[in-house]
C-alpha cells in the first residue's frame, strides 16, 4: 500500500492500480467490502480528497460499487474488450462546443472510418481533472492510440498527458501545447496573424490595434506576434496602446468580453482604424458593440478575426477571417497517429499554414481564400 512520492503518477492513480492489483492478485474478491475512505486515507498516508477520487473513479469503471449506508464493494471482475480485431481511436476533448474543434471532429471523423478504425469520442466540459479520467478510460479499455484537444489556457502538457508520454503510448495532439517532445498537429498562429494584419497593412489603414485573449494565454501571444511582426516588416511602430486583453475569461464568455471592449473603443478619442481580433467570438462581439455606437464597419474601423467559424457569415457585416486548416489537421493528425500505433516512436510537431478569407469587415469584399 506504499504510495511512491517520487513517481510522477498522480496519487490516485496509484491507489487505483493498487487497489486493481489486489483484486487480480486475489487479495480483494467480488463482493468483498473494502476499507473506509478514512481508514484508507491513513493506510495511504493521502488526503481524504485523493481517496474520493480514486473511489470515484474504480465506481465509474464498475470495479467497485457502493451502497448507502453499507459501504464500498469489489464488484465482479470487469470484462476488457477486445480491439484487437476491431482498432479504435480515443479522441479527447476539453469541449465539445468549441467552434473549432467540431471541424477538426469532422476530419477525423471522415478519416478514420476510411481507414476502417472506430472512433470513440468523449468531452470533458473543460475540466482537467474529467479530461485525466477520460484518458485513462480509453487505456483501460484499450484503445489503440488517443488524438487530444486540450483546452488549458497554458499549453502545458496534463499530467495525463505526460503519463501517456511516460509509457510511450500513442497520442497526438491537436491543440496547441507548448512541450516540444510531444506531437502536435496544428496551426501555424503566428503566420496566421501576420497575415491578417499585413492585409490591413495593404489597405492602407495607418493604426492597427490587437485584442488580445486574457492575460496568461500561450495562443494569444503567439499571435500578438504575429501581428507584430507585421507591423515592425512594414515599417509599423508597435503601439502597446493599441493592444487590448479580454476583460474576463472563458470561450463562452468571449463574444461578451468583445462587445465590452467596443464599447469602450467607441469612446475613445485616438482610437485605432482597424482591428485585428485574437478570434471570431471576440471580433463579432466587438462588432456589434461598435455599430450599436454608431460606427460603421469597415469605414470607421475595419475588423479581421481568427477562426473562421459559420457564424460570420451572419454577422451584421460579414467578418473577414484567418481560416485554420481543419480538415488537413484532422486527416494528417490520424495518419500521424497510425505511424505511432505501428512502431514510429518519432516526435511529429506539425504547423499547418491557414489562409485569409476576405469578406466585407474589411473594406475589401472579394469572398475569397488567400494564402
């Protein structure tokens, strides 16, 4: 019953595993009761939250069952399914809402069934601890390999996640993650928001502002530059000024914090000609502000978003847009992944160039692609 401080294995995991292997050793047998959560607190040397966590978990996976007021249980022993004739994918999601996952979902979707390999799908509601369990679900069950969209604002690889990486299982991801071992299959953020800023750059607007996601968001900054870089090649000085934050945090909270924000533009009596926008969300929010204030769009200020989702085109003027390559990182994410499933331990980091889509917000309406 020792837990091992200097294993990176969450504790949980490890009482999981134990409590596991005491059932298969035969130490535990179905219908046997186990010890309280606070007599196992003290036997683990853990907090009583670890031992809920654990218990959760065996009580979802059905290795154990409760009942009010008699206890925790050894049910019977799970049967494991067998993929061996029937290959599977475990794709993960922090949400199943975001606009741009659901495309990526599509692409993968479309490939595997080509390949003939079935798809399981589950969303964790952004949150990181669901997201652990929803991993170690998939290995319980033994799918053949995982394709992950992480959502945490810091790009950082989950515990979760380092543990797959620990037993070399096969995974990629396709959200951004900052760890450069691990494999990723994405957009190129960067070039995309040097793009959509060169373009207003090329109409002639003379001050062109940034809004920024919250304070702490890796993709944020890695448009900002982007969009500076943009800037400083044509000659541009960078006004931090010109560089707004989101108010507050959350996807859903984005078209809110846009339209906070252009409000406050609309006040303002310096304010930039055009705006380059970290997403779509926060740039249609935006816009709506600034015409509820009587601005024109694109005369008074022009507007680029990022993501190119359907709702622009319902937009009160069409959005002009950075469109990510979601059917490329969704087929190229599942290939990658039947290389890892067949052998190739090699580390894939995969930055896919989007393109600009022109629409009326800008002031130069063609409703075309370009690269």
């Amino acid at each position: 019953m020792a837990i091992d401080l200097q294993d990176p294995t969450p504790l949980y995991r490890q009482i999981v595993e134990d409590i596991n292997e005491q059932i298969k050793s035969g130490e535990l047998k179905p219908g046997d009761r186990i010890a309280s959560q606070t007599d196992q607190a003290q036997q683990y040397g853990v907090s009583l939250i670890t031992i809920k966590k654990a218990m959760a978990y065996l009580v979802n996976k059905g290795v154990l069952y409760s009942r009010v007021g008699k206890g925790t249980f050894v049910a019977r022993t799970p049967q494991r399914v067998d993929h061996a004739s029937h290959p599977s994918v475990g794709l993960v999601l922090r949400d199943l809402k975001n606009p741009f996952f659901s495309l990526v979902v599509q692409s993968i979707e479309k490939k595997t069934s080509e390949l003939r390999y079935n798809l399981m799908l589950t969303s964790s509601a952004d949150r990181e601890e669901q997201e652990e369990l929803q991993i170690s679900h998939f290995r319980d069950i033994g799918v053949s390999g995982m394709i992950i969209a992480s959502m945490g604002h810091q790009h950082q690889a989950t515990n979760g996640i380092l543990q797959l990486q620990k037993e070399k299982f096969p995974f990629v991801m396709v959200s951004y993650v900052k760890n450069e071992d691990i494999s990723y299959i994405g957009t190129d953020h960067v070039y995309g928001a040097q793009i959509a800023t060169e373009h207003l750059i090329r109409l002639g607007y003379k001050r062109i502002g940034y809004i920024n996601s919250e304070e702490g968001d890796v993709l944020g900054d890695l448009r900002q530059q982007g969009y500076e870089r943009a800037l400083k090649s044509n000659g541009y000085q960078v006004d931090k000024e010109n560089i707004y934050r989101l108010p507050f945090q959350g996807i859903w909270n984005q078209y809110q914090a846009g339209y906070q924000l252009g409000i406050q533009f609309a006040k303002l009596p310096n304010r930039p000609d055009a705006i380059f926008a970290f997403n779509d969300l926060i740039a249609l929010g935006f816009e709506q502000a600034v015409l509820t204030q009587g601005l024109k769009v694109p005369e008074d200020v022009a507007i680029v978003g990022f993501d190119d989702i359907e709702r622009n085109l319902y937009a009160p003027v069409p959005l002009t847009t950075v469109h990510p390559p979601t059917s490329r990182i969704g087929t190229l994410a599942v290939e990658t992944l039947l290389k890892m499933i067949g052998g190739d331990q090699s580390v894939t980091r995969t930055f896919l160039r989007p393109q600009l889509v022109i629409r009326e917000s800008c002031g130069a309406a063609n409703n075309e692609k370009t690269t």
